[in-house]
C-alpha cells in the first residue's frame, strides 16, 4: 500500500476510534452492593429500547478439584431444571415469548446466566433471575437429567470432535497442577460418580448472592433499577464465602508434547506457552505479541506458513484471559501434504524471530491498534458490555480493566515486546499437540527425539 494509502486508513481509523470510544464512554457504570453481598453495576444506554441482564458467580473450572471436574458445569444445568415457583423450560419459554433471549456458559472462572430483551420486559426477567438464584431445588432427579445433559455436551463438543479432543488434550498437558487443565465438561468417570451431596456442597458454596454480580446495561432509569433489585434479592440468604487458596503452576524444566494420531484429512499443529493470569503487567505486551505473531492474515506465521511455505491454509493464535496462570497460543491446519515437523520449524522459526530481531515501529503501532479497535469491537453490544463488566469484576476486581488495557498498550516499547517474548517463550514453558494421520504420526514421533533446541 503506499504511503498516501496508510495515511488515509490512519485518519480512518482514528475517526472510527474516536466515534466508538464516545458511545462507549457516554454513560458511567454505576456500582454497590446489597447486605448480603450481592454486587450490582448498571450502565445505562437509551440509543435502543433494550435491556441485558447478566448474573455472574464467581465459580468455574477453577474451582472444581479431582473426582469432581464437571460439577460447575452440573450446577448450571441445575439451574434450567425448575424453581419453586417456575418449572423447568417456564423461564426460557417465558423470555422467548417476549421477544427476548436467554442462556448460559461455564468458563474457566466464572458462571454466566444472561437474557437481553426489550426493555418493557426487565422487570420480569429480574424476577426471574431472583427467583432462581433463591429458589433453584436441588434433587436426585434433577441431578439425573443435568449429568444426562453435561454429558451429552461434552460428547458433541469434546469426544465427536477430532478438534475438541485436541483442545482438551493441549490444556492436560498445559496444566499439571491447576485444575484449568481439565474440561469443563469433567472427566466421564467424575461425572458418573458425583452425588447428591457433592452438588449440595458445591452449588450453596458458589451459587449464592455474596459470590454473585447481578449486571444490567441498557434503556433503564438507574435510581429506580436499584430500588427494584434491593426488593427483589434483598432478602435472599447469603453465606459467608471461604477464603480460596490459590494454586500456582509449578515451572517445567522440559517442553511438553503429545501426538494425536487419527484418520483426518487436514492435520494440524497448537503450539502454547504458559503465562501469568490477566492482571499481571506484562498481559498488554502479551496481548500485542499475539498479534504480531498469530492475529489475522497479516501475522507473521500467517505469512509464513499460509503466503511464503504454502505448508497451512489457516493459522490463527489466541491469549487465554483467565485469573490465574494462562496461556498464549498459535496454531494452523495444514495442507494435506505438508510434513507436520516442518511445519513446527516454521513456526517455532516465527517464536524464536521476535525473540531475537527488533520489530519496526510500524509494526508495533499496527498491532498496538488492533487491540483497540479489538477491544472496541468487543464491546459493540448490550451483551458484550456485562459480559466483559461481569468478567472484569470478579477476575480483576476492575470492572474499568479493558480501558485501563488500552491505555496500557499504548506505552509497550519495541525493546519490551523482546524482553517479554524472551521472558516467555522457551522451550521448557512451552506445549505443543499435534494432529496427525496415521501414515505420518510415527514419522513425527521418530523426529521429535531428535528436535533442536530453539533458545
């Protein structure tokens, strides 16, 4: 592109900025909490007549120990099963009528039951979300149907996917110590074998209001909402929560691999490297490597593998945003004929390159925008904006934490982008699966014994 057409997608760029970060900042969150812990933001939008509600326990894979990976995942099945006052399906059903639309996800830290519907109907769905978070029964039967339902999750997302099976594979090898390593799904043995009361003490102990925050952004009168809420979740009974030990993961002293061989036509390479939990300061210079290395066609490993050594047709890398120890992550699937060993080359060859060569200042202005306008584009809408203020607040405590993210980025010096890729990437943090054919699995297995140190 020459230099009058940089020009012009800089000015572009800056606009686009600067209208999204005015609708963006056009309203403060409002923040407090109840006596009995419960914490409620609001943010109000009058631009459509919409509202989101998100409900957020601080509960995930995280906490969840051996013999009973899975159970957060039961517990949140649990809670579609029926109330006191609903039976099971009626708040969906009841939602859904309205016009409006609800679910539900476990992820490594938190637990998310969100609904967005207009915004004549929030009343209602308040109710709704106070009438389960007091009212959830927690029975055989109802446990019966959730482990039914867990499993069949896990069989669709994990077991029938030669991908999922790769994704759970990468995270076992990734994590030893810290229960991040396993799926939420559980393992099939844990599910079998939990019982009633491993559901009683794990559901009161996280599913309660001094473990929750209740988020609503949208066309709402913020004094009135308060009013309301208090009344509707005032009185639930709360108890105290157990200060949680956290769990480090301890260093490797050697890099950690597996091969999967399967009968699949496109093989593929995750390559990973361990890194602090989200609120460690070298997180932005992170988030800016990634994109550097492995975000959109224009990365470097896209460029090599894809444009130059036509080894893979896609490639794309990722950051785990997890309280505590994450990850950093490239992968590709390759060409049906390309080597997986030289693809490892080419793209530990990427790793080792910002390692060692200074990037140019206008690579790193390129990538230091695309987590802007990532984090902008990430916050376009009613339900991006409590998921990322329920996430922020509990994982962070800072539920200001992407904008506090950007400004970040903005200070990240060349010189920081290679004493942090340093820091990082070695061979003895690093994990890497592979997924490969059966005519080519033992080849790879055979050079791997023979794999050249990258340092």
């Amino acid at each position: 592109m020459k230099k009058t057409g940089l020009k012009a997608f800089s000015i572009f760029l800056l606009f686009l900025l600067f209208v999204l970060t005015v609708s963006l900042s056009g309203s403060e969150i409002f923040e407090t909490s109840l006596d009995n812990g419960l914490t409620l933001l609001i943010r109000e939008d009058h631009s459509v007549p919409l509202v989101a509600v998100r409900v957020c326990y601080h509960v995930g894979i995280k906490n969840e120990c051996p013999g009973l990976t899975g159970i957060t995942s039961i517990c949140e099945a649990i809670m579609w099963q029926g109330t006191r006052a609903y039976k099971k399906g009626e708040i969906a059903r009841i939602i859904q009528a309205g016009g409006g639309y609800t679910s539900s996800f476990t992820d490594w830290d938190v637990t998310h039951f969100y609904s967005r519907v207009p915004s004549d109907m929030l009343d209602t769905v308040l109710m709704l979300e106070a009438d389960r978070m007091a009212g959830t029964g927690l029975t055989s039967e109802k446990l019966l149907l959730s482990k039914d339902i867990v499993r069949k999750k896990r069989l669709s997302e994990v077991e029938s996917s030669i991908y999922g099976r790769i994704n759970e594979e990468y995270f076992n090898l990734a994590y030893r110590a810290h229960p991040y390593g396993h799926n939420k799904y559980g393992w099939p043995d844990d599910i079998n074998r939990i019982n009633l009361n491993d559901l009683k003490k794990h559901f009161r102990a996280y599913f309660q209001p001094s473990n929750a925050v209740l988020v609503i952004a949208g066309d709402l009168e913020t004094e009135a909402i308060v009013k309301r809420v208090t009344e509707l979740f005032g009185n639930i009974n709360s108890r105290p929560m157990e200060e949680r030990r956290p769990i480090s993961e301890p260093e490797s002293i050697g890099d950690r691999r597996s091969v999967i061989v399967a009968d699949i036509g496109v093989p593929a390479i995750i390559m990973g490297y361990r890194i602090p939990g989200i609120s460690h300061p070298d997180y932005p210079v992170l988030n800016i490597i990634t994109n550097i290395l492995g975000t959109g066609t224009s990365s470097r490993i896209y460029q090599r593998m894809v444009n130059d050594e036509k080894s893979a047709m896609y490639t794309d890398g990722g950051i785990i945003m997890s309280e505590e120890p994450g990850l950093i992550y490239f992968y590709a699937l390759l060409n049906y004929d390309s080597p997986v060993e030289d693809a490892e080359k080419q793209m530990s060859g990427e790793i080792k390159r910002i390692k060692d060569e200074m990037i140019t200042e206008a690579e790193l202005e390129k990538a230091k925008n695309q987590v802007v306008v990532n984090y902008y584009r990430n916050s376009r809408t009613l339900d991006d904006i409590t998921r990322n203020l329920g996430t922020a607040r509990f994982i962070t405590g800072d539920v200001n934490f992407g904008k506090h993210l950007v400004n970040a980025v903005h200070h990240v010096s060349t010189e920081k982008i290679i004493q942090t890729a340093q820091k990082y990437f070695k061979n003895s943090n690093r994990i890497v699966v592979v997924i490969s054919p059966p005519e080519a699995g033992d080849a790879y297995i055979f050079e791997e014994d023979h794999e050249e140190e990258h340092e």
